[in-house]
C-alpha cells in the first residue's frame, strides 16, 4: 500500500490558520499526485500546539460536521479517490477533545478522540474512551487510529490491534520534552523506537506523521516514519528539522499473518490470565519470598 506522509512546519500564529490550512492540503494533493492511496497528517494540522490560554483553545474548536477542516480533506480525499488521517481540535456540545478523523471519497469514516491526554491537554480538553478501527473496502484494509501520546502506552496499540488493524496511523507532534537526546546519529528519535517496537510487537504497520519547527521554547522533532509490519523501517525518519512528504510502500496486508516461526504465533502465545494484576507477584527484596 502506498502511504503518504505529510511532516509539515506548522506556524503557531492563531491568524495564521488559513495559511496553514492551504499550506497542509497542497502538500496532501502533492502525495496523491505521487501515488498516494492514504495520506497522514500532525496531530493539530492547522495551528500551533501549545495554546496560551483557554480562549485561543476554545476559538480554534471546530465542529466535526460542519468545520472547515474536515470539509476540505474529505474535498481532496474525493478529487483523488484516497483516504487522509488528520488531527484538529474537534468541538461538540460536552466540550473539546484532540481528534483524529479519517476520511475517503464518501465522506467521513471514522473520528478518535485522544485517549492520553498530555500536558496543557489535561486542563483544556476531554479524553476519548473508545478505541477506533476501521475497514476500507476499496483498499482491503483496516486502519486504526492513535494520536500521539497514545503511542507511549502498549495497551493502546494492543487494543488496536485486536480490532484486527492492519496499519496503525498516528498523526503526532513529537516534542523535545523531556528528552536528554533529540535525535541520534542515524536522525532517530526516542520515538521512533517506539513505533518500530510497536509494529514489530504486534505486527502491525505504523506510520507516523509529524510537525517541526519550534513554539514557545520546545522543538518539534519530525522524524516521520512509516514501518513495516516486520519492524522493518518503510520510510524515514524524514530529517527533524525540515518540511517535506514522502510516499512510502508499505506490506500492510503482512499484518494479517501472526504467525512466527514454525510454532509461534503472537496472538495464541498470549497468556493474559497472567497481564492482570490479580496475577502479578512481586520479590521482595532480601525476603526471598514473593508477595501477590
């Protein structure tokens, strides 16, 4: 499958949204252009991600329906016959949640709102409570969405792989935070090794879409990736200091055999009567004992 991945410099400017608007739909016609059946966009793709205040927040909110965000993916999603996975702040009547829509020739096919809320999020918005998956009949292939922070949680992308997702796609914005290393010497970040450990985990593709630039003191990372279900990289990291796309080939439908080996299988193999934490024990050091 050819997967598209836009890493765009996002201009945190709150007027500026237009521009980066315009600036992100460009970029995904430019990969359908290229062959692209599925393009992915940053989390938050037309504005900054760290707001100032709850007003800049609240402006920025847009209706699923009727924004215009969404109305002008699902436009280019129906001029190129492809698919785009993008983030926005998404706003409805409960409040506001960071989302991630998928949408194709017809329209809107699924909508995930961000489980793991970071930083200014846990003050501002809500978090999601449903995992998303979703098939694409024209393509064969059922993507799943995470957003982000998501990604640092296992039970996250093991849930999403248990909805039978070939490809996990994870609009992102990688930050500097709390990082000792920004990128090693082969232009990987900490997070990239955490894609490539979730795909070769659960044999599941992962391509990952992000912002660079800085904003308020923290510098966004890029490193785009897209990995192979094998754990193998498909595309990437895309230099962490520069705007560009890539198309990248990606043996998705590998996904669909978990077999490993000659008598191996990652999901039979499981034994989650022991992942709870009724079954956990732990030593207790020096007592030579273990407590339940």
């Amino acid at each position: 499958m050819r997967i598209g991945i836009a890493q765009l410099a996002i201009d945190a400017d709150p007027g500026r949204v237009a521009a980066n608007r315009d600036n992100a739909a460009r970029m995904a016609a430019d990969l359908f252009e290229r062959g692209a059946e599925l393009v992915v966009l940053p989390e938050l793709t037309h504005h900054g991600y760290f707001p100032k205040d709850r007003h800049t927040v609240e402006a920025l909110g847009e209706d699923l329906e009727s924004g215009t965000s969404v109305g002008d993916w699902m436009r280019i999603a129906r001029q190129y016959h492809g698919y785009i996975v993008g983030g926005l702040l998404e706003r409805d009547d409960a409040g506001l949640y960071n989302a991630a829509v998928l949408v194709g020739p017809a329209g809107l096919v699924a909508r995930y709102r961000k489980v793991h809320l970071f930083d200014w999020e846990k003050k501002w918005l809500l978090p999601g409570n449903q995992w998303v998956a979703a098939y694409l009949p024209d393509l064969d292939v059922t993507v799943g969405l995470l957003v982000c922070y998501d990604l640092r949680f296992p039970e996250a992308v093991r849930q999403i792989a248990d909805q039978g997702a070939d490809l996990l796609a994870v609009p992102t914005t990688w930050t500097s935070i709390g990082k000792p290393v920004l990128w090693d010497d082969g232009g990987y970040c900490l997070q990239n090794h955490l894609a490539i450990a979730h795909a070769y985990c659960n044999r599941l593709a992962v391509v990952c879409a992000d912002r660079v630039g800085q904003e308020r003191g923290v510098t966004y990372l890029g490193a785009s990736l897209a990995v192979h279900p094998s754990g193998q990289v498909a595309a990437g990291p895309l230099a962490g200091t520069a705007a560009m796309a890539r198309v990248a080939e990606v043996d998705v439908r590998a996904a669909r055999s978990k077999e490993l080996g000659l008598g191996n299988h990652l999901v039979r193999d499981r034994r989650p009567e022991l992942y709870g934490g009724n079954g956990a024990q732990r030593t207790l050091p020096g007592k030579g004992r273990t407590d339940p």
